[in-house]
C-alpha cells in the first residue's frame, strides 16, 4: 500500500511510502535539484524520484529564465533582431547571429561579398573554439577537479583579445550585418589572430593532459550516461552529444553555407568527429577533438583572406529594409548543435513570425531517458556533459 505524494515546491522533498517484498517498508523519494544547482549552466530544476541511490525518474523543468525571444523579434526590424538573437545562447553569440542574417539575405536573394563570407566563416570558428573551450574547463570542475578551469581560460583569453578587437565586444558581438559585417577588420588582424591559433595549439597539450588518460574523470565518466542513436533521433538530440553516439551529421558538410563546402571538400581541413560509446567520456573527447579541427579551419580561412584582394565587407542597404513576402528555414552547425530560424514574412521590415530552434532545449529534454537507472552520484556528471546554455532552452 502507498500514498500518492503531495506536491512539493523546489528546494523540498517528500516520500512514498509502501510495503516491498517480505513486508519491507519501502520509500521512494521525490528530490527537487535546483532551481539553483552549481552544476547547471544557468537556472535548470530536476525533479527526480529516487529508489535508494538510484534514479526512478527524472523530469526536467525549465523556463526559469524565459524572456520571450521569439515575441521580442517580432516587433524588431531585421536590423535589431541580431541585438537579441546573439543572447539565447551566450557561448555562441556570433554562431547565433548567422541563422538570422542568412535567412534574410537567401529571402532576399542578397549576394555578399566573398571576403565577408570568409571573415564570418573564420569568426564562427573562433565562436566554436571559445564555447568548447568553457566546457573543457567548467566540466571537470563540476566533477571536482578546479584545475582545468584556469587553462582553458588562459587559451579562452588569446581569442577573446581578437575576438573584441574586431566586433568591439566580449560575449555578444553583434558583428554580423544582413548583407555582411559590420565593418572592415583591423589591420594587422589576420596576423593576431594567427599569432592566437599557434599559441593555443602550443598550449592545448597542458588542458589536454589533464583530461585525458585521467583515472578519476575516467571513473565518474566511462559507461556513465550511455545515450542511444535511437534516442538521439527521438529527441532531436545534435552537435557533439549526438555525434558521440556514432550519428554522423554535421550540417558544416551536410548541408554547407558561408565557407564550408570549400573547407569540408575532400582533402580540405574539416572532419566530422565521431566516436560510438556515447557515454559521458566519449562526449568530453568528441568535444576536446572539435576544438583542433575548429583551430584547424581557422588557420585554413585565415590563409585564405591573405590571398582575396582587397573589397568590400558588406552591401549597401537601403534606409528601410523590407524582405518580400514568404517563409524560410535556416538551420546552421552552432557549437552546441542544429540552430535554427523559421522566418515568415508579410513583406513588412519587421517578421511576421520568427521561430528559434535552439540546440540545448532537445539536449535537455533526453535527460527524461538518460537519468533514469543511474545512480545519483552519476548525476552531476551525466548532466554536465550534455553540454547546454539555459538560455538556450528557455530562449
């Protein structure tokens, strides 16, 4: 016999009691994590329903930091919206930027420049390599180890320095330009950024040698967390999560736009990074190997802007800009996965409709399938290495 538990707010618990087998008394207990936890990238509650020191289910709930993005957009002209599209996923402001700016420019037919296209390629990759870079060091921090931390944020601190030397900005840029960027990049850039890829390659051996071959990270992560392809596909699940369950899709190659088709072709610079375990190690490895691959495509688009000649870094718009009437979905390859825009227009400056399909918010939502038999200890652990922004969930 049991008694339905009442409900309960956060930071409280409950439990149920019954009779198990041999007239035990059994309980289970309800746990609220959050909606305060250290190991959380922002604002995230779990409730969960503990059997002992095994979770019986978990329930994901978000919206704590919901600010009504895709609303917001609606009453912006397509000038203002990057303002507020940079900011959902704070890790990936320039990544963020991208889907709005190409949707408008493909609706209206807009050809841009090729030396802007290189210049937003190679700053996408500087995105990619500072967002992986935050997890590398806050994810064995959640684990316990502190040191990691300071190394990723020395490597962290070379790209921000060129990163806010061409956009003006730290965490969101707001660079990009419906018909290009904003400005032409400083002199001399190239040759800082270049400066930057080589001392971070030199030094990624210090981060790396932490993380890898480590017995204590290998304990809390090996087996730990196993996600399924067949979950990967149910939830929508992209980015390097997905990929460290073996799915092979990355929209860079898959689907190109910008620089990659060039940058991905056979014998170029990009690769897919994959691995099959799917368990929280395999993620943190698929995730320390994309940052090479990312440094790598940059250095290939910094030695391709060195051979354009001289021109122009966007396209004149008119005073009032208005796009035609239709709709368009835009999806890119943010650092955290599939990000994508579904624009429709009533030929008005500002969208009709503008709809966000963030990354985080599928990663997120597995957790329900994932949690499930694992121990609560494994927690932390399990829901670090899903690699999410809150914001990026609640939008």
């Amino acid at each position: 016999m049991s008694s339905s538990p009442p409900t309960v707010g956060p930071g409280q618990r409950e439990l149920t009691v019954g009779i198990g087998a041999g007239g035990l008394a059994t309980s289970d207990m309800v746990l609220n994590i959050g909606p305060q936890h250290p190991a959380t990238h922002g604002v995230l509650r779990l409730r969960v329903v503990l059997d002992g020191e095994r979770i019986v289910t978990a329930e994901p709930i978000v919206g704590y930091m919901h600010r009504g993005a895709e609303k917001l957009f609606e009453v912006r002209d397509y000038r203002q919206i990057i303002l507020l599209a940079n900011r959902h996923d704070w890790l990936s402001a320039f990544a963020n930027e991208l889907g709005v700016v190409l949707g408008v420019e493909k609706m209206l037919g807009m050809e841009v420049p090729v030396r802007a296209v290189w210049a937003r390629t190679l700053l996408a990759e500087l995105n990619r390599v500072l967002n992986h870079l935050m997890f590398l060091g806050s994810y064995p921090l959640e684990l316990g180890a502190i040191t990691p931390i300071f190394y990723s944020f020395r490597e962290r601190e070379e790209l921000q320095a060129v990163m806010e030397e061409a956009s003006g900005g730290r965490m969101h840029y707001m660079f990009n330009r419906v018909g290009g960027l904003k400005e032409d990049l400083p002199a001399g850039w190239l040759g800082r950024v270049e400066q930057a890829i080589s001392a971070i390659r030199r030094r990624m051996p210090d981060l790396q040698n932490m993380l890898v071959g480590n017995e204590i990270l290998a304990a809390r992560t090996d087996g730990v967390g196993v996600l399924s392809r067949e979950l990967i596909h149910a939830f929508g699940v992209s980015g390097p999560i997905a990929r460290a369950s073996g799915v092979d899709v990355d929209l860079r190659r898959d689907a190109p736009y910008l620089a990659y088709a060039e940058l991905f072709a056979p014998g170029g610079p990009g690769r897919v990074v994959t691995r099959r375990e799917g368990d929280c190690l395999a993620r943190l490895h698929v995730l320390l190997e994309q940052t090479h691959v990312s440094l790598d495509l940059a250095q290939a688009c910094v030695e391709r802007m060195r051979s354009l000649p001289q021109g122009p870094i966007n396209v004149r718009l008119p005073k009032v800009l208005k796009v035609p009437e239709g709709h368009l979905y835009t999806a890119t390859e943010n650092p955290l996965g599939f990000n994508g825009y579904y624009l429709v227009s009533r030929g008005e400056k500002t969208p009709w409709r503008l709809k966000l399909r963030s990354a985080s918010f599928n990663n997120v939502a597995v957790l329900s399938q994932v949690l499930p038999g694992q121990l609560i200890a494994d927690m932390v652990a399990i829901l670090g290495s899903m690699f999410f922004v809150v914001g990026d969930v609640d939008k």
